[in-house]
C-alpha cells in the first residue's frame, strides 16, 4: 500500500526516518513551512529555509524514492513580528508558483493575536491570487474557538472551502469543519496531539469523506511512520482497504492536486501501486528487519 | 533566439501553454513589473509539460525540456529592461530558484546582457552538488570559457573531471588549458591511483602542451594502460604536443595513431564513448 503524508518536517528529519518512510510505503510528502522551534530574526533566513524545501530537501528525499512537494507561508507565531512579517509577504510571491508548491501554509492561528489576523489574511488573498490550496493549523489553545474564527476568516476573503484543508483536528473541532465543506486533517502525534486509536473512532464515526490522516513529524518527539501505523491499525479494527487509502493517500491528493502540482503520475511511473498488499511485500520494502521492528509498535498514544 | 524557443515549443507543448507564454511575453514586454514575472516564470511548471523536450535544428537548445526553453524564453524578455531592473530581478530569481528554474538561469546566461556583472553567480553555481545545476553552466556553455578567471576556469575543469562529467562538451576546453590545471590533473591521477580508482581518460586533454618530466610519466603509464580509452587518450595528446617530449611513446601506440589519421578516434569521438557508458553504467 501507498502512502501521501500530507503534512511532515523532513528537514527535521534524519536519513534513517527516509529509509523507514520508503520501506513502509510512503510515496509523497508535503512539507509545510513552518516554525524552526526558534523565532527567525532576519527575512534572509525565511529565504533560505524556503530555498531548502524547494531544493535541497526535495533532492534528499528523492534519494530514498519518496516525492517531496511543499507548501509555503508565514507561520502564525512569527506573524506578530510585523516587521518581518511584511519582508516575509514580499518574498512569498518568488516561491508560490514554483513546482511543486502545493499551497500557501501552514498558516493560521497561535494566539489570536491581531497581527495573526493580519497576515492570515493576507496569505489567503495571496492563495486567491495564485489560485492555491490553503494548509491551516489550528490553534494548540483555545483550538475550538480558533478553528471556527479561522474557518469565518477565510470565508470572508472569498476562499472556497473545499480549497482549504484545516489540520490539528480533534473530536471536538471535526464536525463543524466538515459540516461547513472543508477538508478535515488529523495529525497523529503522540502525547500532544492525537493518538491513532482516536483516529479509528474518529473515522468510525465520520466515514473516509473529506477526511486526511497525516504525522505532522518535526523536532518534537513524534512519529514519522505515524501514517501508515495508523492505516495498520485501522486495518485491524475493520476499517475497509478503501477507506483507509482515501484518508491517508486519496484524499490528501485531491485536496492538494486542485494546486496542478502534484499528481499520482509523479510517482506512479516509479512503481505500481498494489491496492491489496498492506505492508506485506512492498516493492519498497528495502529496509528489512529495522523496519518490521519499527512498524511492530503501531499504537500512537 | 526568443521567437526560435518559441516556435520549437509550439511542436511540443499543449496550445494553451504556448499561447499562455505569448501573452505573458507579450504583457511583459509592454509593462514590465516583478510579480508577474515571477509568476510567470515559475509558473512556467503549471502549464508545460514536467517531462516533453523540444526539437530544433540549433544545437545550443535541441533537447531542452519544455520548463527550460520557456523560463529562457521569459528571460530573453527580462534581458531588454533596463541594467538595474534587470540585474536586481536576475539575482532575485536566481537566489530563489529550485533546481529546474537554475538550470534555466543557467542556460540562458549566453543570452544576457551585463555578463561580466553575472560571473560571480556562475561561479558560485558550480558549488553546487547536484549534477543537473553544475551541467547546466559547465556543458555546452559558452559562458565560463568568456568569462571566468584562469583560477575559476581550472576548478571548473577539475571537479567535471572529479565527478566524471564528458569533458569534450565543455566549450574551450582545448583553448584554456593552463599549467596549474594540467599539474592538479597529474595529482589527482595518481591520487586516484594509489587508491586503486581510475581518472577519466579525457582529463589528459588539458595536459597538452603543459608536459613536464612527470605529465610525461603519466602519458607513458596511460598508453600502457590495459584499458583501451586510456591508450586511446594517450595516442591523442601524443598527436598533439609539439614539444616532442612523448615521441618515443609513438611506436607503442602506432595503431591508436592511425587510426587518429584516419579521422576514426578523435577527442569527440573518445568524449562520447566515455559519455555513452557513463549513461549505460547509470542505467544498470
């Protein structure tokens, strides 16, 4: 089975977690732009780093068979330094149209702040402007309100909702996303964010529709295989095979292919994709030993 | 060049994506403004195909994948602003461009105006460790062999012979050949020897009329070599250097030399063997 992570930090990431990530069948990444655990002083390293996820990390990760794309923004927490903020909007329109760039994000809300308002804004006039998808990250506090006051924000601009995908979701933030037609995303990550058995009841409940699992791996302790443990887990608690590949590869791809820049042809010419092999006899499975042993583990708490 | 890139474009790429560019083209050309720019010049990836190339009767772009003739196209639009509009968008572009939109820059720099202002970037460019990038300036460019130093020019020559690239596609390649990169070549050789590794056999080339005692040793293990491209190169430089210090190398190497007679081994000819299974090495 094939994966799409929509939503994972590889430049946090070390070689070990690609190989892992092939071996278990993930195909594409998306790589949001975001925080660096540290606030950026200076524009000319949102350059850069911008620079590393439409180059160097694209180039790395196809060096383990994996399909990298990106999306591009200013995140919600370095939104409140205006200063920079407005340096970081001139070099956005440099990257927005490039290959591979999927999207405007992630972007959003941390405190709800004005100046978070602000730049939401702006980034999602620019999604207008380029015709992109718009990846949210929802609020860590106060999520429930955040996610809703992001939802009207958006709304307001003009942006179609089946254009944005809202990601962070929990089972309190969930319904009302989908009831309002946009795409609902949910990051497996251990002890912060949502565990995958959740993610099963979660998807028990709500059906596969407009629903993206994903890892949303970084500089934390998180999971990079959280995708397909979570798709191993779903198997086990009856989860149909269609179901499972619409939330963790399908859907994320039509959510993010209404970009232009991504597309299953990317990979598929690489390898065909085998719908009834889960795990089992991957063709990309070159990491052995070391990966069954990271795959036996696949409960996320 | 512009209506030429054009025009082998319109045979490949889909009729919107050709009529988009002409009205970006032609938008650009009227009122020139960044943003759009580039807009258009990344966008370039939304409308053409990631993977068609383009056929032309000129050399210099037959084969160029549709992303590159249409960026270089644009190009030749930025290359009519004035110097500070386009410098400043020049560098913009470049110091934000993934490795497709490089490869373009690349490309196009021949076609630019304020060349001299550009060298450093190309310079730079070769510091890159992705192969497509250092192709793009160091193969089939005119530009290095106009404007880079002696210094620039000889680290270029050395890491396309350090990382096996087809030497006889680097334009001047014959003309800038120097002492100091004639001697960097018989180092690294018998570095690579001594760890048992092989060096290209048309690194040679830049030796030619740089022969001293030890070149001259290095030209007399290579006609001995078992390897036939290597007795291949040998006969060449042998052929070459007038200062009659390899002439008693001509015995052993008589048929390799005839066959130079006869027009059958030239450097190309050499250059495009070693391409030929570097491609077939890659493939297996």
């Amino acid at each position: 089975m094939r994966f799409f992570d929509s939503h994972v930090h590889m430049v946090s990431r070390t070689t070990d977690d690609y190989q892992r990530m092939a071996a278990a069948g993930v195909a594409a990444i998306i790589e949001p732009s975001f925080w660096q655990g540290q606030p950026r002083t200076e524009v000319g390293t949102f350059k850069d780093y911008f620079n590393s996820l439409i180059g160097f990390e694209r180039f790395r990760a196809s060096q383990f068979g994996i399909k990298h794309y990106c999306t591009i923004g200013l995140n919600p927490k370095e939104a409140n330094n205006e200063k920079l903020a407005e340096a970081v909007m001139e070099l956005m329109p440099l990257y927005i149209c490039k290959e591979g760039v999927v999207g405007i994000g992630e972007i959003g809300y941390d405190d709800q702040s004005k100046m978070e308002e602000k730049y939401l804004i702006k980034q999602a006039e620019m999604a207008l402007e380029a015709d992109l998808p718009i990846q949210i990250h929802t609020p860590h506090r106060d999520k429930k309100k955040g996610t809703s006051r992001t939802m009207d924000v958006l709304l307001d601009v003009g942006v179609s909702p089946d254009k944005v995908i809202i990601d962070h979701n929990n089972e309190e933030t969930v319904k009302e996303v989908l009831d309002r037609g946009f795409w609902a995303a949910f990051t497996i990550y251990p002890h912060t964010k949502l565990g995958n058995q959740r993610m099963v009841e979660l998807m028990l409940e709500y059906g596969a529709e407009k629903i993206v699992v994903d890892s949303a791996a970084d500089w934390g302790i998180s999971d990079p295989l959280a995708v397909p443990k979570t798709a191993a887990l779903m198997k086990e608690r009856g989860v149909t095979v269609e179901e499972i590949e619409k939330v963790t590869y399908h859907n994320p791809l039509a959510a993010y292919g209404q970009s232009g820049q991504v597309e299953e042809s990317d990979w598929e010419e690489h390898e065909g994709i085998d719908a009834s092999a889960l795990f089992e006899g991957n063709t990309l499975f070159r990491g052995g030993q070391d990966i069954e042993e990271a795959m036996s583990q696949y409960l996320i708490e | 060049m512009r209506d030429l890139l054009i025009e082998s474009l319109s045979a490949s790429a889909s009729a919107n994506a050709v009529s988009w560019l002409r009205s970006q083209i032609s938008e650009l050309s009227e009122n020139f403004e960044k943003r759009p720019f580039y807009y258009a010049f990344s966008g370039v990836s939304r409308r053409f195909s990631k993977t068609a190339t383009i056929q032309s009767s000129d050399d210099t772009i037959d084969g160029w994948d549709e992303f590159r003739a249409a960026r270089a196209a644009l190009l030749l639009v930025l290359a009519q602003q004035e110097k500070e509009v386009f410098l400043e968008t020049f560098s913009a572009v470049l110091n934000t461009a993934d490795i497709r939109e490089q490869v373009a820059l690349f490309s196009a720099l021949r076609w630019m105006p304020h060349q001299e202002e550009l060298v450093e970037s190309a310079v730079d460019g070769l510091r890159t460790n992705i192969v497509d990038i250092y192709d793009s300036i160091a193969l089939d460019n005119p530009f290095p062999q106009e404007h880079f130093t002696e210094e620039a020019w000889t680290q270029m020559v050395l890491k396309a012979i350090f990382i096996t690239r087809p030497l006889h596609r680097i334009h001047g390649i014959e003309k800038r050949r120097n002492a100091t990169l004639a001697e960097a070549i018989s180092d690294l050789a018998h570095e690579r020897w001594a760890a048992g590794r092989v060096i290209t056999p048309e690194s040679w080339r830049s030796c030619i009329g740089f022969i001293d005692e030890r070149i001259a040793g290095d030209i007399g293990k290579i006609a001995e070599s078992e390897n036939p491209d290597d007795r291949a190169a040998a006969a060449l430089v042998v052929a070459e250097e007038e200062s009659g210090k390899l002439d008693d190398l001509k015995t052993a190497l008589s048929d390799e030399l005839s066959r130079i007679e006869t027009g059958d081994l030239s450097w190309k000819s050499l250059g495009q063997e070693m391409e030929d299974k570097l491609i077939r090495k890659s493939l297996t």
